[in-house]
C-alpha cells in the first residue's frame, strides 16, 4: 500500500476512522459477553465475524467453524486449555496476521512459511558481506567484486530516512546494476517500504488498491481505493534492479515486491512471497486478551489478491551443492542476470 506522503496520510485517517467505529461497535458488543470460557470464545467469534476481511476470498465456513469449536467449550476448562482452543479455530483462517495474545502466550499462524522451503542462509549473507558493509540506517550494503550493487534489509520497522538511501543510491550509482535483498523479512513499517521503493520509480504510479470494511456483512466493503507510488525528488536509481525474495517475505514486505513489479529496470527473483495483504486491527475480549485480524484487504494493480503470495518472475531455488560451496543460488543468479543485461 504505497502512496504519496498526503494520499498516505488521507487513507491511513479514513480507514482508521472507519475501522475504529467498527472495532468500537465490536468492544461496546464484546461487553454483553460475561467474562467466562464460553463468552470469550463467543466474543471471538463474533469479532471475527463482522471484521475480518477474506471469508469470501479463503471460502471459510466461519459459522460451520463456530460449529465445529463451539462444542469443545466448556465451563470448567482452564485459561490454557481455552487460550489453544481460540488459537486452534483461529488457525482455520491461514491468516500470518491472525493473533491472540495473553499473559503466557501469543497464538499464531506460521504454516505460511514453515510447510516451503527457507531458500536463505544467514550464514551465506554473512560471508557475501564480510565485515567491511557499510550501514545506512536499518540497511546494510556493499559493492561486490563484479560491480553489482548488494543491499540487504531485514526488517521493514528498521529505521532508514532519505539522507540513508542518498548515501546507497550514490554508492551504486557506477555500478551494473543492485540486488534488494528482502528476503525473511517479515514486514514492519508501510511508510519505509514506500519510501524505498519511490527512489525507483520515475512517474506515478499505480500499484494496487485497498478497501475498508463498511459493514458487519462478510462482503460489506467500500469503493477500492487506487494507491500510487509517487517518485522520490531526490537521487533515483536508473540502472536494472533484482529483487530477492522467498516465502518469508510477508506483509510490508508483500506489499513492497507488489509495487517494484510496477517500477522500470526491476526484476524479482527468487521463490513466492508469504503474502499477508489484509492491514491488521485489534481488538479485546473480555478477558483482556487481544485479538489481531486482518481488516482491510489490500490488492496488485489488477485488483488480483495478494494475500496468499506473488510468485517471482524468475523462480530460483537455494542448491544444496552452491550452499556447500558456501555460494547463494539466488545471489549468483542475480549477479549473472545482471551482468548479462537480459530481461
């Protein structure tokens, strides 16, 4: 969801506006439940039910759901026991943003990434930048010794501002061309993956769209609302550029290879995302525990979901036999696409 700074700032208010009179609605609700197995498992359910925003698109019979889980409650059961059931039916979602949270554990989803495989090696990243990578903010990065830019973030929420990305652009400006590495990140901050992304791009841009909740209804949602990538006016990269990706890239990070597929000179590469498209909101039982959920889902330019993942243009797969040799498949892949000139 990437937009210019006052489009960004418009959205965020409108929905926020939006999602906050209905999670409102949602907690004056929660208050009719008493605070026991039963009525927190029931105003759980009844959260998800008006708020969350794939039923449809994932086919999820959420009242067989009810069903199913509704008859594993009972009066005498202990926090835990309740706690494994909501984060079990929760699961039935297959939503990375889907949490409940308590005092002794968090419920999640990680089968998105867990069930492929990592195509990542820390321990490869560390030998292709040694110890003499500079650092920009949350970024590290590097020219190679065949001129191909390398640049490494791991984390969306990692701090960077424009003076960080002035100094990359700048140090990758003579070289053949710049891998972004965004694999195993798993997301952060929109605003920081917006403003990377603006130093490639050279007009605006669509790239997807978005759409709030109006309703309590499971397709009670608003008009799409188109989002742009406006480019940076400061240094911009005009040379090719592959992106590096794997199934742990998720939710910022989705959102960050759906707009560079729409920027010039820019490739991916690597295996599909974990996907994560639907901006989260929160809420509480009466118990005090939080519930996260996906409320607001997000879409490519072609107003195609994005929540189960974007396949890369070139699909490269980590070799045992280069990770022997202590070389990244998808690394060298890179540095030979680029070097070759070939799109």
């Amino acid at each position: 969801m990437f937009l210019n700074s006052n489009e960004f700032r418009q959205t965020v208010v409108t929905i926020g506006i939006s999602c906050f009179l209905f999670l409102f609605s949602a907690c004056a609700e929660i208050e009719e439940y008493e605070n026991t197995p039963r009525g927190n498992f029931e105003a759980l359910w009844k959260i998800m039910d008006e708020h969350y925003c794939f039923f449809e698109y994932k086919e999820i019979d959420w009242n067989q759901i009810h069903t199913d889980y509704s008859r594993r409650v009972s009066d005498d059961m202990n926090a835990e026991s309740l706690f494994m059931l909501m984060a079990e039916m929760l699961s039935e979602l297959k939503d990375g943003h889907v949490n409940i949270s308590s005092a002794f554990d968090v419920g999640r989803y990680w089968k998105w990434f867990e069930d492929y495989p990592s195509n990542y090696s820390q321990k490869l990243i560390d030998h292709y930048l040694g110890t003499d990578y500079q650092i920009a903010g949350g970024m590290r990065y590097k020219v190679l010794d065949d001129n191909i830019g390398y640049l490494r973030y791991a984390d969306f929420s990692s701090s960077i501002g424009d003076s960080n990305l002035d100094y990359v652009m700048d140090k990758f400006s003579s070289c053949a061309g710049m891998i972004i590495d965004v694999r195993n990140n798993g997301g952060g901050t929109l605003t920081n993956s917006e403003l990377i992304a603006s130093r490639f791009f050279n007009q605006k841009t669509l790239v997807g769209y978005m759409q709030h909740k109006t309703g309590k209804g499971h397709n009670d949602f608003s008009t799409p609302s188109p989002k742009y990538i406006e480019p940076s006016t400061r240094l911009r990269y005009q040379k090719p550029v592959v992106v590096l990706t794997n199934r742990r890239c998720y939710s910022a990070t989705n959102d960050f290879v759906n707009a560079m597929r729409s920027a010039p000179n820019v490739t991916t590469l690597g295996d599909k995302t974990g996907g994560g498209s639907g901006l989260p909101f929160s809420s509480e039982l009466p118990n005090g525990w939080s519930v996260r959920f996906s409320a607001c889902p997000m879409y490519d330019a072609n107003m195609q979901q994005i929540e189960f993942g974007i396949d890369p243009d070139i699909p490269v797969a980590l070799q045992e036999e280069d990770f022997q040799q202590g070389f990244d498949t998808l690394i060298e892949s890179a540095r030979r696409f680029l070097k070759d000139g070939q799109k």
